[in-house]
C-alpha cells in the first residue's frame, strides 16, 4: 500500500464534517473570502446526526427572561454548565432561525433539509467537498502548527483505495459525535474521530464522563427514530415553546437506576425503568408545563406563520394498539457511548472554538467540548442550535488566524510517515479482524453496570481489557479492503475514548447528572466542581481538573437537596453515614 496512490488538495480552510457545525462554518469562511474544502466521511448533507435533528428552542428578548434560562439550565444540567456558552447560544440562537428561514430550511421535513438545502448552500458558495473518505490524522508543520489532514478514499469496488492529503492553513473539526456502534440511533458512522485526531495532536478533551441515555425499542432495537415520528413527518420549523424546565424533560440517568434498583419492566409503553402506564383518564405526561407555556403563543418570533410549535412535556411515544405492539418494551442503551450534546469533545477555554494549545486546530457542535449542556441534555432545542452557532463562531476565529499567519509547510517525510502508519492493517498478513475488536469493545463497554452504574472495580476491570486491546491487538489489526480499513481506524478510536471515558469514570470521585458511582453516589462541590480534562503528555494519558467559578455553584442559602432535588441511590445513606459536608 506504500505505493498506494495519492490525492492532494489544498486550502485557507479544511472542515472536516457536514453538519449543522460544518455547514455555517464553511458558508462563514467563504463570505470572508477564504477558501474552503470539506471532507466527509459519508456523502455532504446527508452524514451523522444532523439529517435528524429536528427542534429548536431560540431564545427570543422579547418572549423570554434570560435569568430564568440561566437558573433552569444550571439546575437541570447540575451546575455544571458553561454560562458563557448559554450567553452566546441566547444572544445568537434567534439569528440562526431566522438565517436558517432565509435558506429555505423551513421548507423541507428534517432529514431532508442537509440534502436540499446545506448541499446547495454550500455548492452555491464555492465550498469544494472530498467524501466518502475517512481522515485518520492531523498534519502539524515544524513549529507545532496544524497544518491539515491525511486520510484516505475507501470505496475500492471500482478502483483502488488512494491516500488523501489536505493541506490548510487551519483545520476545524466538526466531526460530531460518537458511540460504540450501538444500533439504537443512528450515529453508527461516527466514532469520535475527531476526539481521537485532536487528542494525538495535543488537544484537552472534556466530558468524557457523562452520558447520553437515549432508550430504544426491545424488539426493533435499530429502529431509533420511530418513536420521533411527530418531528420527522413535518415541514416547517419544529420549535420548543418555553424556557428548559428545571428538572424535567433532559435525558437523565433515571431509566437507568430504575433498572438497577428494581429491573426491567417489559409492559409496553412504558420505560426501560419502569415508569407506570398511563392512568385511565389522568393528564398525559407534561400537561402542567403545556398549558404553562400558552402565555407565549402569539410573542416574538412565534408569530412567524407555519411553525410546529411543541409545548413542552416528553416526546409522544408509539401507541400500544399502533406500533408499540410491533416495537416492544422500551429498552436502554440506544446510544451506548455518546456523550451529552455539546459537552464532550475539544476544550476551548476562550470561547474562541480553539482547541487549547494546538495552534491552528478549532472545533464546533459535538466535536466542542462546550459544556453549554454540562452533566445532562437539559431538554430537546439545544444541539442543531448550538452547532451552527458554534461552527460560524470558529470559523470566524479561524478566518483570522489564517489571514494573519503566513501559510504553513509541511515537510513531505511527516506526510509519507502519517501515511504509511495510516495504511499499517493492509500490510500485516496475519493478526486482528476489526469486527472481532469493535464485537469485544461493545460487550466491554455497554453492559449499563460498566456504562451508567459505575464502580471503581467494574471499571478498573473495563480498563484492563480496553488497555489490552489497544496496546496489543489495534497495532496487529488486519483489513483486506478499503471498507475494513475504515473500521479498523474507527474502532481505534472507539477503543482511545473508551479509555478517556473509564479514566474519566474512575477520576470524578463523585455523582453528578448522568456519571452515578456507587462507591460516591453524592455530589460534592466542594472537590469536584469542576470539568474533567484528559490530555497527552509524554505518550500517557493524562487527566486533570477545570476548576469551575465559584459564582457558578449552586446557592449555599439552600439544603443540599433544594439544590440537587434528584436522589442517587444511596445517596442519604451515604450523606448520614460519612458526615458528609457540603
């Protein structure tokens, strides 16, 4: 594969990803003149997520009290949320409506808005796209700058797989993000790629702890989306009414400590945990907060014609004589893996979508450790906003520091050197299938006693097998094709963030939104306020903290349950058991 051959492009910018982040950003970087090539490992458009992103909630002057947003979201997300990002999404998010309006993204059902309209938006601009190609490594010039990407085509059912070499002269990652291939969402093309690139080049990765808990379905577990028909089959802007609520409608640990004190409950209609069924004649679930939201009909932007406005409460679930009877009992483990939207991924200090100490290298959406959501989603209308808002703010800063460096250069030895380790299991005759590998990562990683109720010897035992695979089978990984190539890359990767997300697990010494440890099932502001940061730093992995504001913490006047009103097990005990202080 050495004299495999080679595809060179080169740009001001490379973007590496199509969705809600890669999209402003590319547009934001050509109307300041830079050009711009994206690459994506599947088709532009119509890759990871954002095909199925389909609510807002813009916050809107006029509708509503920006105090009130700050205190919900820091109390649903744990107070672990970055006030500053919340600022930028309330002061942005409104222009992002009415851009995405102007585009004709109203016009479309979701799925189809990133093949309709971010498609052609894009080629309107001028923007080059390379797809179907994965990017393996970043490129850095001498000076420690980066300086582009390798990666190579792996459809090579016609012609034969080529090595891709983008230069730039900055790179933002808008690479989303990622899970361990679990069937019950579709994300399975994305396996924190661009964490991994980013983490070999120096970058601080956040977040790793906490996690997302989407559920599925028993009997159709890959049919992720059926329960979201109300969002999928609709035109127009699908838009959250009112502000997040303080506890309810995030995507918490609760189906999961429901299993784990009392166990599956297999009725349909119901959740993984048990939640009862609805009761004959009793209001469905969130009616309080719909009727609470009314007062906002018919203020602001909601005035705009042709919206879906939902009131609030949790999304419909399949009806049992429909197709709940089909789909089954509600199962956990959807999106084994992922972490909270806009909480994992590249830490940017200064709000600028820079990655910490790596010059030239930014991040926007799922790629951006943010934090905007901290421990928890705080409730649907947060993600596709918050991407878009974050890609045209990195692009932004890119664009600057393109326009004030000269271009960098890249001696051909690193280049043929990232190749030739990027082609490594096409060249070992013998050795690990990456099926076999990503098969024993699931069943290391997704069991929900090692994903979402943790324990020091449970993961340290995870971590001994996840350690064991990285140092002696990726390295005798095999691929016969362009396709096992691709995953066996991808499956290093899942393998590189199982291990952040276990050390992570290990290090916070405390509970808090989705990370629950039985061994310290409270929260404890006063050690572990913080973000947990994992670097490298002398070929090991090292973690750290992100001491947090101390305005940040929640109000010392209440009870600790007035400011954490969700019980972990074990938790009272605990508090009267070990004197606990807060």
């Amino acid at each position: 594969m050495a004299e495999a051959p080679k595809s060179t492009y080169s740009s001001d910018l490379l973007i590496i990803g199509s969705g809600f982040a890669g999209t402003f950003a590319a547009l934001e970087a050509r109307k300041n003149g830079l050009s711009v090539i994206m690459v994506d490992k599947g088709v532009v458009g119509w890759s990871g997520m954002s095909p199925w992103a389909s609510d807002s909630r813009p916050f809107d002057a006029e509708i509503y009290d920006r105090d009130e947003w700050h205190l919900n979201l820091a109390m649903n997300t744990e107070y672990v949320n970055d006030r500053v990002w919340l600022d930028i999404f309330m002061d942005e998010s409104l222009d992002i409506f009415y851009e995405l309006q102007a585009m004709g993204a109203h016009e479309t059902k979701p799925f189809e808005r990133g093949t309709r309209v971010f498609r052609s938006e894009l080629e309107a601009a001028g923007v080059a796209f390379v797809e179907r190609t994965m990017v393996t490594s970043l490129l850095k010039d001498d000076d420690g700058r980066v300086a582009g990407a390798v990666g190579f085509t792996y459809d090579d059912s016609r012609e034969a797989s080529k090595a891709v070499v983008l230069n730039a002269g900055a790179v933002v990652l808008c690479t989303g993000a990622g899970s361990y291939k679990s069937p019950g969402f579709p994300i399975w093309g994305q396996t924190f790629d661009g964490d991994a690139m980013a983490y070999e080049a120096g970058a601080t990765i956040v977040g790793k702890e906490f996690h997302d808990t989407h559920p599925t379905f028993a009997f159709a577990p890959a049919a992720a989306y059926e329960g979201w028909k109300w969002a999928q089959e609709v035109k127009g802007a699908y838009v959250m009414v009112g502000p997040p609520n303080k506890l309810e409608g995030g995507l918490t640990l609760g189906n999961a400590l429901n299993v784990y004190q009392n166990g599956v409950d297999r009725r349909l209609g119901v959740g993984p945990g048990g939640e009862p069924p609805p009761v004959p004649g009793a209001p469905p679930p969130g009616a309080e907060e719909r009727e609470r939201n009314r007062k906002y009909l018919g203020k602001g932007y909601l005035r705009t014609p042709g919206l879906h406005l939902d009131m609030g409460g949790p999304p419909e679930a399949p009806s049992e004589e429909g197709d709940g009877e089909k789909l089954g009992h509600r199962v956990g483990g959807a999106t084994a893996g992922m972490g909270v939207h806009k909480s994992e991924g590249i830490l940017s200090s200064d709000y600028s979508c820079a990655a910490d100490g790596v010059e030239g290298l930014y991040a926007a959406g799922d790629a951006l450790g943010s934090m905007l959501c901290g421990s928890l989603y705080p409730g649907r209308g947060f993600s596709s906003y918050g991407s878009a808002i974050q890609g045209r703010r990195a692009a932004r800063s890119a664009v600057n520091f393109v326009k004030s460096n000269p271009p960098p250069k890249v001696r051909s030895e690193k280049i043929e050197a990232a190749v030739r380790n990027m082609w490594a299991p096409r060249e070992n005759a013998e050795g690990y299938s990456p099926e076999w590998l990503t098969v024993t990562l699931q069943n290391t990683m997704t069991p929900f006693h090692v994903l979402y109720i943790k324990e020091r010897r449970r993961l340290d035992g995870a971590l001994a097998s996840i350690e064991f695979l990285r140092k002696h089978c990726v390295p005798r990984m095999i691929a016969r094709d362009g396709h096992e190539l691709r995953m066996a890359h991808e499956v290093k990767n899942m393998l590189l963030n199982a291990e952040m997300k276990l050390r992570a697990g290990l290090y916070r010494e405390e509970s808090r939104g989705t990370h629950f440890r039985e061994d310290f099932p409270v929260r404890n502001d006063k050690d572990w306020f913080c973000w947990v940061t994992v670097q490298q730093k002398g070929g090991e992995m090292n973690m750290g903290k992100q001491m947090l504001p101390e305005k940040w913490k929640p109000s010392s006047s209440n009870s600790y349950r007035e400011n954490y009103p969700r019980v972990f097990p074990g938790e009272d005990e605990y508090l009267r058991n070990q004197r606990f202080s807060i």
